[in-house]
C-alpha cells in the first residue's frame, strides 16, 4: 500500500503560495515538519519564474484596462486567436511525431532488409520513408527550438511563446 504523502494537496498548495510569494523552502519545511527535499520532490520550486510570471500578466491586465472597452474586446479575441494556433500547432506537432514514428520504423525495416551492400535503386524507399519521417517532426522540433531555455529540464513551470516556427 505505501506511505501515505508528507503533504496533502491544500498543504501543498500553501507551501506553493508562499514559495511563490519569496519565502524559503527551509523555513516552510521546517514548519511543515518535512524535509526540503520533500518540498523540492512536491511543490514547484520556481517562485521566480512564478513571480515573474504573475508580473507580467498583472502589467497585461492593467494595459488591458487602460485600453477603451471596444478595444479590449478585440484585445481579448486575439489573444484567443493566438492561443488557438498554439493548441492547434501543438496537436500538429505531435501527430506528426506520432507518423514520424511510424515511417522511421518503415525505413529502418526496408533498409535491414536489404543487406550488407544495396545498390543506390535499393535504398530510395528507405531513404524516402527516413525522410518523410523527418518531415513529419519538423514542426515539433521547430517548437522545441522555438522554446530554447523556456522549458526548465526539471518538468516545472512551462512558459509557451506563441509564435510560428519556422522550419
């Protein structure tokens, strides 16, 4: 069955405030009677990212005010937009990985099965297959690169840039 978690879900979410808001994961581990791994291991340990964050959104919102409210409007539907390509680029990007799996296998399969020495007529359909597939990620890989130092490699807080990549 296992132990049962350190910190529940509110106590987690607690931590996770006050983190955000600069306290320590020293002290709030020693008040929360665990270890500063565990606070590591449960909570986002990015306050500054979320802090940063959240002062960028505050300074949107505020310029969002000081717009006339027919402008807001348009404001609000393009931002809309924007986030819709995003989803919609990301649905792509992962389809295309999904077939580039799929054709990457296809021209390992056809490039095992010819032996030690194809002639070059032998190799065209494994290396049009190889290259379909690396087509087909273009479009994750140029999100990738689009996203360069956005992404932490710890799996926290992930910051997407709109945007088309290009590729």
């Amino acid at each position: 069955m296992g132990r049962p978690p350190a910190l529940d879900d509110r106590q987690k979410a607690e931590i996770g405030r006050r983190l955000a808001a600069g306290e320590s994961g020293r002290k709030l581990a020693k008040e929360f009677g665990v270890s500063e791994g565990t606070i590591r291991a449960n909570i986002s340990t990015h306050p500054a990212t979320i802090r940063d964050v959240a002062n960028r959104l505050a300074s949107a919102e505020s310029d969002l005010k000081r717009l006339p409210v027919s402008a807001q409007g348009s404001v609000r539907s393009l931002a809309d937009q924007l986030q819709g390509i995003s989803h919609g680029l990301a649905e792509v990007a992962s389809k295309g990985v999904e077939t580039g799996k799929i054709l990457a296998e296809a021209a390992h399969k056809k490039a095992k099965a010819l032996g030690d020495a194809p002639c070059p007529d032998d190799l065209r359909m494994a290396v049009a297959l190889q290259e379909g597939a690396n087509r087909s990620v273009s479009t994750a890989v140029g999100m990738m690169q689009a996203n360069k130092g956005v992404i932490p490699d710890d799996g926290g807080l992930v910051v997407v840039e709109t945007g088309v990549p290009h590729g």
